[in-house]
C-alpha cells in the first residue's frame, strides 16, 4: 500500500480528503461500469448486489440507483458488524430506491457455535474461524443467492495479491452453480471509488475516516497502520493466504 493510503493518524481529515484522486482514464472506467450494471440488469436477471456496505459497495448501490436499474441488494447482518455499520443500513434502507434486503444467520446455529466452540474461538485456529463465518456468513449467503442468475459485487484486482485478475464477469461459478458474478469496479483504484464518494457526497462508513479499509465484523476487523496492505485489518491474526471467509474464493 503507498504511503498516500494512511496520513497521520493525528491529522483530523476523512476518508474523502485522503484518498479521493481519479485515475487519468476514470471517464471511461465509469462508462464502462455503467454499461455493465446495465448489462446485467437487462441481460442476467434475477440480479441482486452483495454488499458489506463498504466504500466499493456503497458507490455500486448509488450507482444502481442513479441508473434507476431494478437490481435489489442484499446485506449479509452477521450478528456481529460494527455499530457504525448498522446505523450506515439504517440510513441506506430509508433512503435507497433498490430494495435492501437483510439477512441474517440462523440463531440457533449461532448460538450453537458460542455454546461449543466459545465466544473467542475464532482466534484459536483458522478452521474455527472459517466455521464462523460458514455459521455468519455462507449460510445467509446461499439464502440471499437462491433463485439468483447474477450477483455483483465489490470486489477490484488492487485489494490484495488473490484478488489482482478479478474479472468484470465472472463465469467460474456458471458450471457448479449456474451464477455469473459482476465485478463492475475490478477495474477501479482505490483512488477512483473516493473520487466517486467525494464527487457525488455518497453516504460511507465513517470507519473509513478512522484508517480501515476494509470493514467485516467487528471482532475480526482493525484499523491499518502506515505500510501495511490493504486487507492487513481483516483477520489479522492469520496468515495472508488465508484471509478470505468465502464468499469470494474459488472451488
């Protein structure tokens, strides 16, 4: 991650002041974008958005609703995100034209895994981690892509070394699960979603503000210190090549 990532953590600046700084060729990353949302909407429905309601996410759901598409999204509520979080779904359900819908785990398999494994164990191995997520996470995930042709996501190739030849369509999943995956700002920087969020005023995860770039749940989510990768705060514990829940890793 380059040094214009994270300013001092004493200087008093957002998200937007730091990092807001389009890429010579944004127009037609935009353009190419738009032109892909609509494609799916036209062409790849039922269509629905995953969002975590993080930068990337936030700019596909006011970029849903500008083009007036019928794309709904879905937000996975893990029983575990930050109050920051909640209160950014409160906001974006009140004033979205798309649907947002919630889904939520299964109580009894929550309560299930605290019970058996504790509270803490995620910290303890990567497979009581990832059992976590499969309870949180997975679960939820496959009720919200039921019936799905398309989902769209966030994610871009400069968030980590596993995400670099991220498609804008994904068709890997087609074969095993009859689902295409968007990925409409694979292209994007990190530079290019806050020119979008400072140009338009897009409502954003004031987390974002306190140096995290990427935001989960809140026990397996911290803040990025100068030098670190962009998705250091995401399970920080593990090591690198491990550092995804599932949503997104390939069979």
């Amino acid at each position: 991650m380059s040094s214009s990532l994270i300013s001092s953590r004493n200087a008093p600046a957002k998200a937007t002041e730091l990092h807001a700084q389009a890429s010579p060729d944004f127009a037609a990353k935009l353009a190419e974008t738009e032109a892909l949302l609509q494609r799916a909407a036209a062409e790849f429905a039922p269509v629905t958005q995953a969002s975590s309601l993080g930068a990337e996410d936030v700019v596909i759901t006011h970029l849903i609703n500008g083009l007036q598409l019928d794309i709904p999204v879905f937000v996975l509520e893990t029983g575990a995100l930050h109050t920051e979080t909640l209160a950014l779904l409160e906001r974006t359900q009140a004033h979205s034209r798309a649907p947002i819908n919630v889904f939520r785990p299964a109580q009894e398999s929550v309560i299930r895994f605290v019970r058996e494994r504790g509270q803490d164990a995620i910290y303890k191995t990567i497979e009581l981690r990832k059992e976590c997520c499969g309870v949180r996470k997975m679960e939820p995930l496959g009720r919200a892509l039921k019936g799905q042709k398309a989902w769209i996501t966030g994610l871009r190739q400069e968030q980590s070394a596993a995400r670099a030849e991220v498609p804008l369509l994904d068709e890997s999943e087609v074969a095993t699960k009859s689902l295409y995956k968007f990925n409409p700002l694979a292209k994007w920087t990190w530079g290019d979603v806050w020119h979008y969020i400072a140009t338009h005023q897009v409502d954003y995860n004031p987390l974002h503000d306190q140096f995290f770039p990427s935001i989960g749940c809140a026990p397996c989510t911290r803040a990025i210190s100068l030098g670190e990768e962009f998705r250091a705060g995401r399970w920080w514990w593990e090591d690198e090549a491990a550092k995804e829940c599932g949503l997104h890793v390939k069979q």
